[in-house]
C-alpha cells in the first residue's frame, strides 16, 4: 500500500514536471520578446510628458485603468469576460505598487506584444493587439508621461476572480502569437489605404492604434479577436454589440458629412444626433480632447473607407410625411403613436428631427434602426445625457420612462418608432423590454 502510494506520488510528480518543462519550454518559444533591457533614448522633458499626456487621451487609458471614485491610473476597475473577471492594473509611477520601476523596454513589451512585466502574457483586455501600431516615438512619450506626468499611488492590485485552471496564463501566449500581430517595423509609416494622402494615414494611425476604436466597434469572433485590425478585412469596423447595445458600423459612415463626424467626436452631438451608452465616455474622456486636426483626419479616414456599409435606411419623403401627417391630426393614433405624442414630442417633435446640436434626430438614427434593439431600449427606460465636453459644456438630458412606461408599453412605442418616418427596423417585445429592465436594476 505504502509503495503503491508512493509510485503514485512519483508519477504524478514526474508528470507536473514534465507539464511545467513543456509549459515553459512553448511560452519561451511564443515568447516575441523586445528587449526588457531598453532605456529611454532620450531624456524626460516637459514638452515630451505634455506629448505623452495628449496621447494618453488618445489611448484612452484612464477609462479602465481607473477604478470608479478611485485616484486616476491606480487600477482596480473590474472588466468582465467570458472566464471571470480582470481586474485593471496600477500603472502610476509608485515603485511597489505601480510601473515606477519598470525599464521602457518592460512598458514596450507591455504595450505593443502583450508580455508583463514578469513575462506573463497579458489578457487581452488590455487592448495591446491595437496599441501594437504604435510608434516608437509616440511610445516614449507615453513612457514619459507615466513615469514624470501621473501622481503615484501606492494601491495594490487586485486579484482577478477566474477560477483555476482558466487563470493560468501561459496559454494566453497562444491566443496572442495567432491573434496579436508582432509590432510593425516602427519605422515604416502605416498606410491606410492604396494611395492614401498624409491625412487619412495619419486618421487610419489614431483609429487602429492608440484609439482602438475596432476593440468595440468590429464584431468578435468565437474566440474573442477583433476579426480584423484593419480595413482589408472585410469585418473591420462593421459594428457589433456590446453589453446588449448597438455598436454602429464606422466604415464609409454615408449617412454623416465628415463635419458632422468631427462635431460628435469633439462634443458628443452634432446636427441630427447626441452619443449615448460606452461612446458617451469615450467622448468625455478621450475624443473631445483631441485636436481639431486628429479628429478631421480621423473622419477622413473612416470616410474613405469603402466596403460593407452600414444598411442604411433611405430617406423615404412620402413616409416621413404619412407619419408627421398622423401625428400631427392625433386621430386614431395606435398606442405606440399616442405614447409618442404624450411623452417624447416635446423635445423630438413630431417630424422625428428633433433640434440641432439639442435634441437627436429620432428618423434615421442608428441607434434607433440598430438590429439589435438594447441600446434603444435602454435608452428609453433610463434616459441619457449629452457630456459635457470643453467645447461643448452644456449637459442635456433626457428624462427616463422607467417609471412611466410599463414594458408592454415601451415595446410598442418602440415598435412604432422602428417603423415610423422613414425608419425600418423589426419590431420590439415585451419580454426585451423586461430584460433590459433587469439590467438596469443591477446597476
Ligand atoms: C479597454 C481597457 C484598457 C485600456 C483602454 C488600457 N488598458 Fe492597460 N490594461 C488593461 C487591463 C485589464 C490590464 C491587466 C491585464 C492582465 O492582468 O493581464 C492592463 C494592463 C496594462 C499594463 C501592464 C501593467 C501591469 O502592472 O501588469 C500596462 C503597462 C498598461 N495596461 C498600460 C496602459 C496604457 C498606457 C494605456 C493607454 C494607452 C492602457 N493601458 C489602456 C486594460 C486596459
Ligand atoms: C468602449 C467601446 C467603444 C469604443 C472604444 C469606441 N466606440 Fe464609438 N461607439 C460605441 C457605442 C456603444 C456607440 C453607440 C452610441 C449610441 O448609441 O449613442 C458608438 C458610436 C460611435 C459613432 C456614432 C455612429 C453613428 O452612426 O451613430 C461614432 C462616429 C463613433 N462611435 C466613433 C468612434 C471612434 C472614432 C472611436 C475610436 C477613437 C470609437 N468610436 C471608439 C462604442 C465605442
Ligand atoms: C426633455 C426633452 C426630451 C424628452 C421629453 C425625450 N427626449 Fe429623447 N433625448 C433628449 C436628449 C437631450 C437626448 C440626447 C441625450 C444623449 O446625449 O444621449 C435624447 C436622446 C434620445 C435618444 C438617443 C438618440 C441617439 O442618437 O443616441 C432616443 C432614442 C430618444 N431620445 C428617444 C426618446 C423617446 C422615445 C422619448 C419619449 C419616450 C424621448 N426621447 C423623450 C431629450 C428628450
């Protein structure tokens, strides 16, 4: 019994160590490794952290890497994925708790090839598959501005809550050598598109690298890419969903003029719509504090792109008209028709055009005319609120109907809308309306 016990012990031991010698040996192997060793080229300037905060905007970092009410960069915020949940890191400079001590060569590898500090691989919540593209000369100013521009913290980091054994890491190597292209050669400049002017590479630049704008905006696949980083793959852009919200496709945009893009970038609303759900604070955060310059090339980026747009509906004068018509007399108006009047009239009129740069267009908006019909409902329920940006500091909100509006009732004002003016979207249920009340519950 003593012996048979023991021989199991052995093999078992014998095979833990044959796992951890094939573990290491193919994460050594998947390892693209940078140089951990690399020190900054040049020295620290104060020009060189204002450059890097700027980019800092671009890239977005504050929103998860900011826990809510917690002190800017320390980390902490809880990202769900299909495992569990990661948690954000401190990346303030404190020495014990943050990246304080980390070479540029660590925040490189960090950065553009998805490897820790520790050699870890990174969870690609981390959005390193975008940030890959960033130049060298743009990643030491980040670098910079890390190091001499944010307050340190001394916060430690959080667990993530996975369970063993998804929480072991090195098979995140894998999913990174098929699925996070190795860093460009820096030196090449990115081209957008065949024959792209200066401006759209510069646009096709911000959009795919520092601004990740695909990480939400180009659909998934089974496992979990991007199913495409840039315009020659045909998913790039397309739209997609995320936490049961519509997420436009960007790619042409034919239904904006590129002002009409730069103005809801910059501001959060423009002449026929206002940003609601995660877009709203990507414009507070990030958008609206990048130059005029950047967000002109960044639409004229995302004009340029052809491929599959975005169905679209058609303006369609002899429907807007029926349905204005109707309104208007208020006779024999169906439920949907009449909650219409009494409760959204006011601001969104009865042609369905709201009012410029205040009150969003109803007739032809994306959110509206989305498959999926989340972020309409939610909006419906919850109500939203224009941000308040530097060049646009007014807040406008829009009242909630949660209170008001039963689910029954809210899935046939919704149904009318989807099908009013020139609208062409499939109707909506009670049994949606009801279970994006529940989320709104648990938030
Ligand atoms: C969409 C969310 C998201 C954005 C945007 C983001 N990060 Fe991260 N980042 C994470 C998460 C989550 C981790 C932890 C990943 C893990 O544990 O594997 C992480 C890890 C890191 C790490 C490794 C740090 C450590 O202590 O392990 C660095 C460095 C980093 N991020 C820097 C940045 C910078 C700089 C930016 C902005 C240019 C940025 N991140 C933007 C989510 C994000
Ligand atoms: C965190 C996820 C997320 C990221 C990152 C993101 N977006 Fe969005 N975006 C959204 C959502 C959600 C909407 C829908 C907003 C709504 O329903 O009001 C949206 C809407 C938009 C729209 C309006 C399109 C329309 O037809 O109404 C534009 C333009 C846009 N985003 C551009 C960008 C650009 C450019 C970037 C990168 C700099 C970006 N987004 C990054 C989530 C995101
Ligand atoms: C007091 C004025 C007011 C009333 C009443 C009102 N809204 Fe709004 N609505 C707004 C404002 C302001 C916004 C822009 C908020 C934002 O930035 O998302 C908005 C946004 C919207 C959006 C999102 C548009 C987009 O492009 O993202 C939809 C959909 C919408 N309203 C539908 C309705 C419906 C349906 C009703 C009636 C149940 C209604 N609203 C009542 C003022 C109003």
């Amino acid at each position: 019994m003593k012996n048979k016990s023991r021989s199991v012990l052995l093999t078992l031991l014998v095979i833990a160590l044959v796992v951890a010698l094939l573990a290491w040996g193919v994460s050594f192997l998947l390892n693209r490794s940078g140089d951990p060793t690399a020190k900054l080229e040049q020295p620290i300037t104060p020009p060189l952290v204002e450059k890097g905060a700027y980019l800092a905007r671009v890239g977005d970092c504050v929103a998860c890497h900011t826990a809510p009410g917690g002190k800017p960069f320390a980390g902490g915020l809880g990202i769900g994925s299909p495992i569990g949940t990661i948690y954000s890191t401190n990346i303030t400079p404190d020495a014990k708790r943050g990246i304080g001590n980390w070479s540029y060569g660590d925040f490189e590898r960090a950065m553009r090839r998805g490897i820790n500090h520790n050699g870890d691989a990174l969870y690609p919540a981390m959005p390193y598959p975008s940030y890959a593209k960033i130049s060298n000369e743009d990643l030491q100013a980040l670098y910079a501005y890390f190091m001499k521009g944010v307050a340190p913290v001394e916060q430690p980091n959080k667990a993530n809550d996975i369970p063993w054994p998804l929480s072991i890491r090195w098979p995140l190597a894998y999913w990174r050598t098929l699925f996070s292209p190795l860093p460009d050669d820096q030196a090449k400049p990115l081209v957008a598109v065949e024959g792209a002017t200066a401006q759209e590479q510069r646009g096709a630049y911000l959009v795919q690298g520092l601004g990740h704008c695909g990480s939400c905006h180009t659909p998934r696949a089974l496992t979990l890419q991007e199913t495409g980083l840039d315009e020659s793959a045909k998913g790039y852009l397309t739209g997609a969903e995320l936490n049961g919200w519509a997420v436009p496709s960007l790619r042409g945009m034919p239904h904006w003029t590129q002002q009409q893009i730069v103005d809801y970038l910059g501001t959060g609303r423009n002449s026929t719509a206002s940003v609601a759900g995660e877009m709203k604070d990507v414009v507070a955060n990030s958008t609206s504090h990048m130059s005029d310059a950047d967000l002109t090339a960044m639409a004229v980026y995302l004009k340029s792109l052809e491929g599959k747009e975005r169905q679209l509906t058609q303006a369609k004068p002899d429907r807007d008209q029926a349905t204005t018509a109707k309104l208007t007399a208020a006779k024999d108006l169906t439920l949907g028709e009449r909650l219409y009047v009494d409760n959204c009239n006011a601001c969104h009129f009865v042609n369905g055009e709201g009012a410029p740069h205040v009150f969003p267009r109803l007739n032809g908006a994306s959110v509206v005319n989305a498959d999926h019909p989340g972020a309409l409902i939610n909006v419906i329920l919850a109500g939203a609120q224009t941000p308040s940006t530097e060049r646009a500091p007014s807040v406008l909100p829009m009242p909630g109907f949660a209170e008001r509006l039963s689910d029954s009732e809210v899935a046939e004002l919704a149904t009318f809308l989807r099908g009013g003016w020139s609208n062409e979207a499939g109707a909506v249920t009670a049994d949606q309306v009801k279970s994006v009340r529940q989320t709104l519950h648990r938030h």
